[in-house]
C-alpha cells in the first residue's frame, strides 16, 4: 500500500481522481503546506498549490528523499533547486490519463508508480517552462487577446471559432477563467525572454 499526502484545491482534487486509484492507496488530503510536516513516514508527496518561494523550497526539503511531485508550468527545475518531480498541473489539464513531467533520472520510476496509482502515465518531457501543452494554450488565449485589441471579434465569437474550429473544449477566454490569468502572464514572462512573440497582450495585462 502506498501512502500519499497530497496539497490541493478541490478542483484539482475532483481532476486528479478522474480516472479513479488504486485499490490500496491511501491519501492524505492537506489544507495547508506546514501540514506535510506532519506526514514524514507518507510514501510520496503531491504539492499542487506549489509557489516557487524561499519558504515554500525549505520546507519541501524536509520531505526529501521521498518523492515530491510539485505542480510547476512556469518554473523549472533548474528554478526550483530541488530533486523534485515536476508536472503540469493547470486545472482542466489533471484530468488527463497522459500528465506532462520531468523529474531527475533517479526519480522517475518512483514517479511512475505514484501516477499509476491514480491510473495516469507520465509524459516525460525536458525541463523547459510550459512543457508543450501549456505552451500552446499560452500562446493561443495571448492571440486572442490581440484579436480582441484589434478589433477582429469578441470574446464569444472567439470562443466558438476555437471549440467549432479546432474541437478544444473550452474556448481562449473561457480557458484563462478556468487556469488563471496569471498563471498565463507568468509562463508567457519566462517565454517571452527568449522568443519574442510571446510577449502578452496589453489588455491580458490588465
């Protein structure tokens, strides 16, 4: 049996159990960082309300050498300074069986296991900002910003374009209510120091 303390929202709670767990694991549900220091003993360690702060580092250290899978789009691994275990978790993308990650070498076996017990697989992917999926939603709500500035159609319009067009689920400007608008600003920042043309929208910045 393995046991698991997991750091969540109730969205990405209900996402992370979408495809069911199994049999025999055992999670602990926690409100509030501080509470995974009174898990030590746990099997493995899920943080997905992690912010890449001084604070927030050393108290993940104390979980180590345990597993520690933290929900980071923006920051990497090289940002965060710890072995841990990196994933994209922006809600509406947790539901998938298919969860985009990186992770050290010497970590991805315990990290496949831990994704099994929630019948979900890893995608391993080099530690860049965005990984692929998070990339291409970014990109697409920023240029619909800038169709929006430009006058091109409005929100609605824009929406159905994209759900009709292309079968995504959610349109650009229903996306960034469910995901944030800053989490969108922050990954487009750390992509925009190196390709330009993720520079966001004025009016995403407002």
């Amino acid at each position: 049996m393995m046991h698991i303390v997991i750091l969540s929202s109730a969205d990405l709670k209900k996402e992370l159990l979408h495809n069911g767990i199994q049999e025999q694991t055992q999670l602990t549900w926690i409100k509030k960082p501080e509470d995974f220091l009174s898990h030590l003993q746990a099997d493995a360690f899920m943080d997905l309300l992690f912010e890449n702060t001084g604070q927030r580092r050393e108290l993940l250290k104390q979980l180590l050498p345990a597993p520690v899978i933290v929900n980071s789009v923006a920051h990497t691994l090289t940002d965060i300074g710890l072995p841990v275990i990196r994933i994209n978790a922006w809600p509406t993308f947790l539901k998938s069986a298919l969860i985009e990650a990186h992770a050290p070498e010497e970590f991805k076996q315990k990290a496949g296991k831990i994704f099994l017990e929630f019948n979900k697989k890893p995608e391993w992917l080099p530690d860049e900002p965005g990984f692929i999926t998070a990339r291409v939603i970014s990109m697409i709500i920023n240029e619909a910003y800038i169709s929006l500035e430009e006058g091109v159609s409005s929100k609605e319009d824009i929406n159905t374009a994209m759900k009709l067009g292309t079968n995504y689920p959610f349109g650009p400007f229903e996306w960034i209510e469910k995901i944030g608008a800053s989490e969108i600003l922050s990954l487009l920042n750390r992509l925009k120091t190196h390709q330009p043309r993720y520079q966001p929208s004025p009016l995403l910045q407002v």
